[in-house]
C-alpha cells in the first residue's frame, strides 16, 4: 500500500560489507525539486537528502551539524566503491565518508582505508539527477559523471557500519535518484601530491 513501516534506529555493530541489492525501478523514493512537490505524496516524494540524513544521521546516532558547528562535521554515512581510475586501470576501493549539504547534493570524503591517518585523496559530490543533467552538458556528462543507479546494480558498492539490509535498500535507492562526478587529488603511487588532479568514473560507467 506504499507505506513505510516504523523502524527503531541503531548504530549496527561492524560486521561484515553488506552489498547494495539490485534496484527494483519502482518509485520507492523520489527526488522532488520543488516545494509543491515536495509536499505531495508523503513517502514518496520524500528528497534524497532528506532520507539519508534521516538514515545516517538520525539512524546512526551521528551528532547532526548544528549552526555552530564545523563543516567537517557529520561525514556519517560509510560507502566502499572502485573507481575507473583515469589510466583505464580500476582503482580502490575507496572508502567514501558522506554527508548532504543540502537538497539535491552530497559530498563525500575519500580515503584509500579506515586507517585514522590515511590520507584524503579525493572528493565526490552526489547530484540530484535533474540537477546535474540540467546543469551539466551531455558531452561532459558522459566524459564525467556517472549514474549511481547503474553503478549500485553492479553490485560492487558497499555500504559499511550498517547491517540491517532494509536500511542499506533505503540509502540505495536514495543514491540511485543521484549522478556522481569524482575527483582525484593524491594519485596511486606518488608520495605526496603534486597537483595533478583527476576524473576518474565509476566502474561499469554506461554512457547516456
């Protein structure tokens, strides 16, 4: 009947990746772009951003960001992917550390490892596929960006810190209504970085 049933939230103790299932197309959640629509049809036209703050943030016990914090606050949601790297080798996994900064973005934190001290290596941002698409020339998208939805049915993202796989289909189908560009800024191999800055794609990218 399209309702959702009430969950009681909880930090997942760590345990083993659990893969993001492969996406039914049904409109489980839609991205709204608009206040009106917004407004309309509960659930359903609940915003991206909206669910997983709710999922990370208020299902992880993750302290929110309040006005008086920092912009390095609230990178709560834990995501393991590869990349295409840009020499056509596949790269990684990287761990992607993530919060929404607002309605239709996300940025994300990349780290090789969950070493306390691994390096940050680069940075992807999560675009609400109307935006980015709007915003972004066709050439540029496919040179670029990628769809997260085909990225998740691939299989090879994770979402970490979070077992309860009905959790981890919500934040997938959050994600799938995203396009995602990512920039690399410390490249494999070099012992500090020079510079040089990077696209790499998601693997399985497919051209639009």
């Amino acid at each position: 009947d399209g309702s959702v049933p009430a969950v009681t939230w909880q930090r997942a103790p760590r345990k083993r990746p659990v893969l993001f299932p492969l996406l039914e197309t049904g409109d489980v959640f839609i991205h709204s772009t608009t206040r009106r629509s917004a407004m309309v049809g509960s659930v359903r036209s609940m915003s991206f951003i909206a669910l997983i703050s709710f999922v990370f943030i208020g299902g992880m016990s993750t302290p929110a960001v309040s006005e008086s914090g920092s912009p390095a606050d609230g990178f709560g949601l834990h995501v393991q992917a590869p990349h295409m790297m840009a020499d056509g080798n596949i790269g990684g996994p990287f761990h992607h550390y993530c919060k929404g900064i607002s309605d239709e973005i996300i940025q994300c934190l990349l780290f090789p490892s969950t070493d306390p001290k691994a390096p940050l290596i680069g940075v992807e941002y999560f675009v609400a596929k109307d935006l980015a698409r709007k915003e972004v020339p066709l050439i540029t998208w496919n040179r670029n960006f990628h769809d997260h939805e085909v990225e998740i049915a691939t299989g090879r993202v994770q979402i970490l810190d979070i077992a309860d796989e009905n959790k981890v289909k919500e934040i997938a189908a959050a994600a799938a209504k995203t396009d995602g560009v990512i920039y690399h800024l410390w490249q494999p191999g070099q012992k500090v970085p020079d510079g040089t800055v990077t696209i790499p794609n998601s693997v399985g990218h497919k051209f639009r």
